[in-house]
C-alpha cells in the first residue's frame, strides 16, 4: 500500500479532476507573469466571443500580450479580489475573467457563462523564477492560481505544523504569486487530520487558523479538530465540498471579502461557511416562516456571518427561480457593526441603496421610508419599530427575512411585539383568523383593536427569524429553537461552542488564571439611637457603606495597581489594557479618582499609566458633579466626549486601564484587554459577556487574568457551563399559565368583568377617535382598584404587584409563540397594563444612617487561586412556570440586629493589623473639643479646601498620639509616605460629609 505524500496528492488531483476541475502542467505556466495566458485566452474566447473578437481587431496578434498586462495593472490597482468580480475594462471593451452562479436559471447565456470557468489544478507546482522550490498543489481558476496547498502526511513523520512552517520561513512574501491579493487569496496547510489556512505570508508573522469541522462535526457541539470519515480521508471534506467547483466559486462570489481600507483579505472559517450553506439550503427547501437560532461562541466572528448570511437572503431564490424574501431586516444594538456590516455587504455588490442604516439621525421616519421603498437589505434598532410601524404601508405578499443579532436580549418585550405585528400580512392573517373563528373572510373587522391583538399573535407565515446569540437564554431558545422530534427539546439550528472555540485557539479562555477575594469586615454602630428599619434595604445600604468607603476603595485599589504594573501591564508584548467592573456609576468615578491618585502619589511607577472612565449620565459625589465626558482628557487637553473617541483612546498608548459601570460590559471588542477586577455581582448571562470582553485573540496574546472581589469561583463555574458546549430547552411554556396568573388576581377581587370591559370600551373607541374625557373616563375606572389595593397588607401588595407584572409577562411572551383566540384575555391585558402604571409607588423613605456606623474592620482574603474547569457537556435550560413570587415582602428589624447579620455574613479572624486606621482617627477625632470648629469649617468650605489645607494638622495631630497609643495597627502611616497621604486623603472625605450633615 502507498502511504507517501505523493499518494495523498494523487488522491486529491484525482477527485477534482473527476469533479470538473481540469489537471494543468506547469509547462503552459508563465513564471515571470503568474499565470496560464493561453487558459484566460480560452476562457474568455469561450464565453465572450464577440468582445474577444472586438479586442483582437483593437491589437492584433498582440492581443494576449495587452489583456496580461492590462490585467496585471488592474490587480496592481484594486487587487485580485476586485478583477475577479468585476472584471476589466481595456479600451471600451470589458472582458470578465470570472463568471459566478446566477441565482436565477432563468437566464440561459449567464448559465452557460458561469459553466464556461476552467478550474485548473497543479501538483509540485513550480512558482519562481529564482529558485527550484515548489508548492504541493495549486489551483487556478481561468489560469489565474488563488489557492495554494501544502500537504503533510503524519505517517511519514509530519503534519500540519509542518506546512506552516514551510509557508512561513520557506515562501518569500514578495514572490509575484505571493503577493498580498495579487494571485493567491488562500493559503492551507494540510494533514491526515486537520487543516489551517491564512490569507496573507508575512514570513514568521503569519497568522493562521484552523478550518476543521469540530471533533463532532460542524454545526454541532464539541470540540476542535475533525470527526472521523469512514468513507475516506479525515480531512475530505475540504477537496470534496470546500474545493468543488460551485463551492469554490460561490466562495469567491459571496464570502471572500476585503473590508474598506483595510489591507487584509477575510476568508470563511468553516463554521461561517457552513452556517451560510445549510441556512440557505432550509430557507430553499422550507420557504418562509421557519426560525433559526445560531448558537455561535463570543469570538467566532459574528459580525461577518451575519453579513453573509443577510446578503444571501437578499438574494435567495426558491427552487422555481423565484425571490424567497423582499427585504432583509438586520436588529441590532451594535453602532460598530452597522458600519462592518454596511463595508461587508457593499464589498461583494457595489450598488448605491443595498444596505440601508437607519441610525439616530435619520430616526424612526428612516424607517419606515426604507420599509416603504423595499430596501434590500436595512439595519435597525428593534426600538424604532414602536414609533414607525403605523406609517407602514400595507404588507400584502410581502416577505421578509429579520435577523437578530444578541438574541438573547430584548426579544420578548413591547419592541420586539411591534416588529412582528408591523410585518405580518394582514389577508393570511385574516384568512387563518377566519378559518379559527368559522366566518367569512369579509366579515373580519381589522381595524377593531381587539381583531387587530388576535391577528397579530403567534408566528407569522411571511417572516423568517434568524437570531444569533452566544448565551440563549430559556426564552430565546423556545422562542427561535426548533423541537427535536426525538428528544422533545428545543435546540439551536446551528451551534459553534464556547468550548471549541476555545480549543481552536479563536478565543482565550477567561476562566483559566482567576483569583478570587472576599470582602471581611465589621461595622460597629456609634450611636445610642438604635431605629427599626426595612431589613433588605438596610442591608444593602450598610454593604454599600463598606464598598464605598474610602478605606475600602484604597485598598482595592493598591491590589488592583499593584497586578497590573507587576504583571498585567507587560503582557502583549507591553501593551495590555485593563478593565475594572464598578458595581456602580459613583464607585466608578472613586475607582477612577483612586487610580488617578495611585499615579500621583507614585511617581517610580517606570512606565506610562493612563485611565479613562465609561458610565452614563451625570454622577453627584461628594457635592461635585462628574460626567464622563468631562472626565476623560487626553495629553493635548482635548475632551474624549463620544464612544468611538474612548474606543480609540483606549486602543493607544495613552491609556491601559479603563473603569466602567454597566458600559462597555457587552458589545465592546479590545483584544488588548488582558486583566479584569471585577467588583460588581455577575451571574448567567450577564457574566459570561462581561468576561467574555477579555477572550478575544491577539499577535503575542496568550492568556488573560481575572481578580475578582465579589463572585465566587462556584459561582463563575455555574454561570459559563450553560454556555459551553450545547444549550437545550427541556420542555415548553405552558401557554394556560397567563389563565392560572389570572385566576390567582382575581381571587384578590380588587375588581371585576365589568370594570375591564367598560375600561376596554372606553380605551377602543379612544384609539378611533378620542374626546377631551376619555383619558379621565380611563383612569377614573381604575381608582376603586387602587382604593382598595392600598388597604391591602404589605405582604399581599407585594404579592399582587408580582402577579400582575407576570400576568403581562407571560401574556406578552406566549403571544408571540401562538396566537391566543381570547378577546377578554387582551382586554384584561391593557387593564392590568394601566394597573400596573397607577398603582402607588413604593413610598419606604430612603434610609440614612451614615452618621450612625463606622468601618471597624476590615481585610480582602484569597478564597481561589486558579483554573476554573467546565465540564465538556452540554445544559438543559428549564422554562419558566412558576407563579408564586419569589422574593421575600419587606420586614422590619433594628439597626443593630442588622449590622450584626451582615457582620456574620462578612465575618474574618481580625486582628490589630486589620483595624481601619481610619476608624481610630475618627472616634478620636469625633471626641475631639475642636470637633465643632471643624463642622463649621465643612459647613463653609468647598471639599477641597477643607481636605488640602484645613485638615492635614489636625489629622497630623491625632495620627502621632494614636501611634503612640498603638503602634502596630499606626505603624505603615509614619513608614509610607504615599500611605500616610492616601488615608489623611479618605479620612477628610469621610469627615467632610459627616461634618456636613
């Protein structure tokens, strides 16, 4: 048996030149111009006869001569990529050296045209004129070579580690053939069992990756590499489907991309491929109506599946030659990838009005004008929908292909109803309406709201979804999941996992160096008042006086600064970021201040550190006013005041730390970003994006490092396994739970049938046409029911608050999966709808007790050092059912019962050394007789006056005598300069706003 790399050549040249490709020497092959003239010549005599004939009468004999070079000044100048799909133009005359698939056959010159290509296939494939090397395998199409392969047989001692060697240290760059986009687009190194690819030779710099399957297949969950063939070799389905001819072409048609002003050619990965080709070939064979939720990791390279995808459905015909949809709708909240999907699209089709944004400028008008003018392709926010859907024209046989980027997030919501509803077509609709009902078409009154709720419910047979999200939540995968008919579970249409992902090297796994700290303190009350407050809320008002604190902040702070200059910052080859994760917008701006303060009083810190700040809004701390855009300055004094301003600054040198609150957590790509310190809880999905800001890769990127203060690593582990590998819903909504919901708030009795059908009346006839009453009329209704929900028991209120927003919930969730024929149902739904909005707010008085406490203790200790392992299996998510509340209504405790549960909830072995020095001086300062003068002093004076000049003698004071009392816990004050400044700095803050008071 032959088991040489010359046998594995053989086999490959053997299926393709049985499968259309036709085998080339190289003794036709011009090494000097990089190509098979006398092919190309073929090719477009063929298949554009006349204007060959035209071309041959503008030259003569040297007609061949002027199309090469012609050609040759024309890749010169926009790039293989660009002549291949548009062909050239010499002397008035355009000569394509390309024909792709129509996606009609309607047309039978464009047919033949496209059956015309010669794809050519050359082993030991001699490219320089220089040197005797060669290439295992190169392909051409029409004579021109654009994919080349290097083989390795692992029986003879080498595999595919082997080929991208060669490709980096034994292929010169600047070989004619090797040229950036100039003849070879592809480039795959090849064994046994795995196949890698780049796009560009840049010596030892090239960058590849792996083009497998996954180790069970593409499409379904697993790891890297490839499944078994038992019908061949491993590694097959690259010369077999990859490479067939109408694969290899539709590639180059539809995939190969070349973003704007960017020198970097975009091949497939081979989940990309596969997802385009197997959504294409249900959408054909299925029509529309069907959903599709894509369940791809944080890094797989969303943005541009969703471009490929959107193009193709813009496209798609059915198996009658006929366009399957009028208008593909992308929804996304990312204003990055409107622009990346907008430079995809427009790459393969350059057509004035292909892709439509609609962004903030051209608002909900934008459109409703580009579902009007049925635009091909239009990109939106899911909100704009609310306000434009009533300026729609009618939608009568249209189709429409609606692709959801994040699905996972707000798509169960009054936005995501509005959609659905402002698409559907109103005579199916009817039709199926009246068929339910057992009436006559003509009899169906559309413009009666309570029809109008009916016929917009359940699914729609004119709309196809196709959601995309790395972490599906239980709704999101009844919602866009399919049944398995076997297993009676909703499962995903397509899966690329986290977990293969990781081992594929496309992403790092953030969960792999993670250190986690607890939060040990004691709080000691300073007063003899001793109030009865709402527990829950006191609780967390005394854990957020410890997280505030300027101890507590200082202290983290000197962790944080101390791993990120130690280690973190060095990392990437010295350009690393960091990301804090504030639990709030004013512990954002403390961090920032800290941090900002840590530089200042640092000056030995060696290498450059610079912070920005992300939150929204304006933050009120200390009697000043902050706001990010005023925050964040860059070296030239210029204000960095806009999103794409901050991601820019962060990717410079300038600045490698960056405090956020809630901003940037999701939806943020740095693959700069190395550390995170997270201080803010984080669960499910939440956590898995908020880390997931650090998985992306990067040249010299090897691995990432997570400090956190606030979750466990139990915790971590419980939230990533969903996501892992498969993620499955075991079970479906129960539908008649809005029924059960209902049943439960009647049994308050608070109101009545009549009540919500004259409240349903009123609100009907109002939507026609509305007097200067109706509003009143409406409310009016609902007052009794406020009325007697005020007499109502604390415990019930809550009860009854949590059943109506279920109720509505539940309503608004089911209806978007099957249409409910209940008019009274609805008409319920807008009563509890209103309910909800008048019903009293809670009115518990914020509570203060600041001046009443004081930090005694406090140490962060090491609880997990280490990787996180996720188990390789996949999760069944459970849908939700229940109807009982699930919180707890308020009670009430004292002060001091409350401070000792959380002190035994955040209980540590203390010793002196622990004491916050901070507590000490300000007892002896509270016990001081000059006490008041410094009150007045607070009173009268701006923070910073009274922190800089009027209180470092005092403090100064009370420092050297508590040394002397006690010298092990006052010790570091009187040792470290820096040290000494940062608590003087904390202590005048804290007494500033107590003095205040």
């Amino acid at each position: 048996m032959q088991d040489n790399e010359k046998r594995f050549e053989e086999d490959i040249e053997s299926h393709l030149i049985n499968h259309d490709y036709r085998k080339l020497s190289m003794q036709g092959y011009d090494v000097s111009k990089g190509i098979y003239l006398d092919i190309l010549v073929e090719f477009i005599k063929k298949t554009q006869t006349k204007s060959w004939e035209r071309y041959e009468k503008y030259y003569g004999d040297d007609a061949p001569n002027k199309l090469y070079r012609r050609l040759e000044d024309s890749i010169s100048h926009h790039g293989l990529l660009h002549v291949l799909r548009n062909g050239i133009k010499d002397m008035g005359i355009d000569l394509f050296v390309c024909f792709f698939k129509p996606e009609s056959e309607l047309n039978p010159t464009l047919v033949e045209r496209y059956e015309g290509n010669i794809l050519g296939v050359t082993r030991q494939f001699a490219y320089s004129p220089v040197n005797n090397n060669t290439i295992d395998m190169v392909l051409s199409i029409n004579g021109i070579p654009f994919i080349a392969i290097e083989l390795k047989n692992q029986l003879k001692g080498q595999d595919y580690r082997n080929a991208m060697h060669q490709w980096r240290y034994d292929r010169d760059p600047k070989e004619l053939i090797f040229r950036f986009n100039h003849r070879i687009l592809v480039y795959f190194a090849v064994d046994l069992y795995e196949t890698w690819m780049t796009t560009e030779l840049k010596g030892a710099d090239t960058y590849f990756l792996p083009f497998n399957q996954g180790s069970n297949g593409s499409g379904v969950s697993g790891g890297a590499g490839n499944p078994q063939n038992y019908d061949g070799y491993t590694t097959s389905y690259l010369w077999e489907d990859v490479l067939s001819k109408t694969s290899i072409i539709d590639i180059l048609h539809r995939f190969i991309s070349n973003p704007k002003d960017s020198k970097k050619i975009i091949f497939p990965r081979y989940h990309q491929y596969d997802v385009v080709k197997k959504v294409l070939s249900d959408v054909k064979t299925n029509g529309v109506g069907q959903k599709y939720l894509i369940e791809h990791s944080a890094g797989s390279g969303k943005s541009n599946s969703i471009a490929w995808i959107a193009y193709r459905l813009a496209s798609v015909h059915d198996l009658n030659d006929k366009p399957i949809f009028d208008s593909v709708i992308i929804v996304t909240d990312r204003v990055v990838l409107d622009s990346q999907l907008q430079d995809t699209i427009n790459g393969f089709e350059h057509k004035v009005g292909l892709v439509e944004a609609i962004d903030d400028k051209k608002r909900s008008i934008g459109l409703t004008e580009a579902i009007n003018d049925k635009k091909r392709i239009i990109i939106c926010t899911i909100q704009k929908f609310l306000f434009a859907y009533k300026d729609f024209d009618e939608m009568a046989g249209r189709k429409f292909a609606i692709i959801v980027d994040e699905a996972h997030q707000g798509q169960t919501g009054a936005s995501a109803k509005t959609l659905r509803r402002a698409l559907i077509d109103k005579k199916i609709a009817i039709k199926e309406y009246a068929e339910m009902e057992g009436i006559e078409e003509d009899d169906v009154d559309d413009t009666d709201e309570l029809v109008a709720e009916v016929l917009a419910q359940g699914q729609h047979s004119n709309q196809s979804f196709f959601a995309f999200t790395a972490t599906p939540k239980n709704k999101t995968i009844e919602l866009f999941g399919r049944k398995n008919p076997t297993t009676g579970k909703h499962e995903p249409f397509h899966i690329y996992s986290m977990r293969q992902a990781i081992e594929e090297g496309f992403i790092l796994d953030v969960l792999k160096y993670y250190t986690t700290l607890q939060d040990q303190f004691r709080i000691v009350r300073t007063t003899q008042d001793n109030p009865e407050v709402i527990e829950g809320q006191a609780k967390r008002v005394l854990v957020r006086y410890y997280k505030e604190h300027g101890f507590t902040i200082h202290k983290k702070t000197e962790l944080i600064m101390d791993n990120f200059l130690n280690n973190g910052q060095f990392r990437i080859d010295g350009k690393a970021k960091a990301m804090v994760i504030a639990d709030s917008r004013p512990n954002a701006v403390r961090y920032y201040l800290a941090i900002q303060e840590y530089i200042k009083n640092n000056p030995n810190i060696t290498s450059s550190i610079g912070v920005l700040v992300a939150f929204s809004g304006e933050v009120q701390l200390d009697g000043k006013s902050f706001r990010e855009a005023e925050m964040n300055i860059d070296k030239d004094g210029h204000y960095i005041n806009s999103d794409k301003k901050l991601r820019k600054a962060f990717r410079s040198d300038e600045f490698n730390i960056l405090v956020v609150a809630n901003k940037y957590q999701t939806g943020f790509d740095e693959p700069l970003l190395h550390s995170m310190y997270v201080d803010k809880k984080l669960h499910g999905v939440n956590a898995v994006q908020t880390l997931s800001r650090l998985n992306r890769v990067n040249p010299g990127k090897v691995d990432t490092f997570v400090m956190d203060f606030v979750n466990t690593h139990e915790e971590m582990k419980k939230s990533f396994q969903p996501f892992f590998e498969t993620t499955y819903l075991d079970g479906q909504t129960d539908y008649n739970r809005v029924y059960d919901l209902r049943t439960k708030i009647h049994s308050y009795m608070l109101y009545n049938d009549q009540d919500v059908d004259v409240f349903a009346k009123i609100k009907i006839e109002a939507a026609k046409k509305q007097d200067d009453k109706a509003l009143g009329r409406v409310t009016s209704i609902l007052k009794p029911v406020i009325d007697q929900y005020l007499e109502l028991s604390e415990k019930q209120k809550y009860e009854y608050r949590d059943l109506l927003r279920k109720f509505n919930h539940a309503y608004s969730y089911i209806t978007q999966i099957v249409r409910i024929n209940d008019k009274e149902l609805f008409k319920e739904f807008m009563f509890i709808s209103y309910l909800i909005n008048l019903l009293p707010k809670d009115t518990a008085e914020k509570i203060s007790i600041d001046d009443k406490i004081t930090l005694e203790f406090a140490k962060l200790k090491e609880t997990y050092k280490g990787s996180i392992e996720l188990e390789k299996t996949s999760a069944d998510l459970k849908p939700e059912q229940t109807l009982d509340a699930k919180r707890k209504p308020k009670s009430k405790d004292t002060l001091q019962s409350i401070i000792d549960k959380v002190n035994e909830l955040y209980m540590g072995q203390f010793t002196d050394s622990d004491k916050v020095i901070i507590s000490g001086i300000f007892e002896m300062f509270m016990n001081d007789p000059e006490v008041k003068k410094y009150a007045q002093y607070a009173k009268d004076n701006n923070p910073e006056m009274f922190i800089k000049s009027l209180f470092p003698d005092k403090f100064k004071d009370i420092a050297l005598k508590l040394f002397s009392e006690n010298n092990d816990s006052f010790e570091k004050l009187f040792t470290d300069t820096s040290f000494y400044e940062r608590v003087m700095d904390a202590m005048a803050k804290e007494l500033y706003k107590k003095l205040r008071k």
